[in-house]
C-alpha cells in the first residue's frame, strides 16, 4: 500500500513478521488445492502448476503470545511436482518456520507415509519446526477411511502442533490453517 502525499511517497509497514512455510504430504493430498483455496478462496477441479515461482505470498493477522494484533506475510511453498523434489528437497525447506503437513482422509496410503514427511523435514533442517496436521478432503465423507480420532492421535503420538480436518473443496478450515501455522511460526 503506497500513500501519497504530495511529493512523498511513503511506504505504509505492511506486516510485523515475514515467515517461509513448506507443505508438505503424499502427492494428491491436495496441497495445492488448500494454497490456491487460500489465495483465491476458490477450488479448481483440475491441477494448476499455480503460481509459476517457487512460492505463493499472503498476510494474514494473528494474535501473538502477548494477544496483541501482528501482520505475518507468509511465504507458501508449494511443490509443483514430485519429481525433481530429490534434487531441489534442501532449498525447497530451507528457512522454513512452519509446515502444514496434508494427507488424504480418503486414501489411507496418505496418512501412512505422514512420518516418512516428519522425518524428512527434521533431516533436512535439523531441527524441529512447528507442523499442523491437515486431514483433507473431509467434504468426501462417504469415501472417509481415516477417522478424527486416528488424526489426532497421530497428532499427539507425534507432537505436532495442531489437527485440523479441512476440505479445499468447500473452505472449510482452511483460513484457520494459515492462521494457527502464522501464529506457531513467530512463538
Ligand atoms: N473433494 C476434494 N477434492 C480435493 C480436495 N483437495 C484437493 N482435491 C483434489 O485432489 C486432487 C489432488 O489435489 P492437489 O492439490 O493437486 O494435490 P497435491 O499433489 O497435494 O498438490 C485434485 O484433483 C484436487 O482437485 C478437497 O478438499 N476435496
Ligand atoms: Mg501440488
């Protein structure tokens, strides 16, 4: 946001924090579908290599620790394909604060390879980062095989930071992803 006044130009503080992300999750999860459902609050049916450069970039406002009002630019990285993700794994984590780690709950596949991802984030930075659990496209409910209760539990056996069920689809959870990940990625 640009204010002008006269001939001044001022440029407005436009977020306290700035913070890379990573999703992270088995191919088909629908990691681009929640980043695009976020930028655009619109599902695409068909795949879209989205956003062209390596990430997509968003503000969102939390409350901090403090319960004061922060504006966080996230910076979304989202993998275009699997492919190449041996060669590009390392900058592809690099700096990241947070990860929203998205499996299925309609292919149990998904949630099975999710510690394979936990294991992969923690070898490729070397330290633990927060990580918020998607259980995606809960709009499919008759197709649901992985329950709430086997989420959480993952969850918990495995410290993450937060469970949430969302669907790309309908919206549901998805603000609240972003948001509860911004707020982990600046504590
Ligand atoms: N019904 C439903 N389909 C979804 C949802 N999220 C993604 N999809 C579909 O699942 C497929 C894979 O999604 P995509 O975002 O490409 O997965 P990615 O490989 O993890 O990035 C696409 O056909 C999406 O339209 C969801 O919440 N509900
Ligand atoms: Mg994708």
């Amino acid at each position: 946001m640009f204010h002008m006044r006269g001939t001044t130009v001022a440029k407005a503080a436009e977020f306290d924090f700035m913070r890379k992300v990573v999703m992270i999750g088995a191919g088909g999860s629908g990691k681009t579908a929640l980043v695009n459902r976020f930028l655009t609050q619109k599902f695409s049916e068909q795949y879209i290599v989205t956003i062209g450069s390596q990430f997509a970039v968003k503000t969102v406002s939390v409350h901090d620790n403090n319960g004061h009002d922060v504006v966080v630019k996230l910076l979304v990285w989202d993998l275009a394909g699997q492919q190449r993700f041996d060669f590009i794994r390392g900058s592809y984590y690099r700096g990241s604060k947070g990860a929203l780690l998205v499996f299925d709950t309609t292919r149990k596949s998904t949630f099975l390879e999710l510690p394979k991802w936990i294991e992969e984030t923690e070898n490729a930075l070397g330290e633990r980062i927060p990580i918020i659990l998607l259980a995606n496209k809960v709009d499919l409910v008759h197709e649901r095989v992985i329950t709430t209760e086997m989420g959480k539990a993952f969850v918990e056996e495995h410290k993450l930071n937060g469970y949430l069920e969302t669907s790309a689809r309908n919206g549901q959870n998805v603000e609240e992803a972003f948001a509860r990940l911004a707020k982990h990625s600046i504590s």
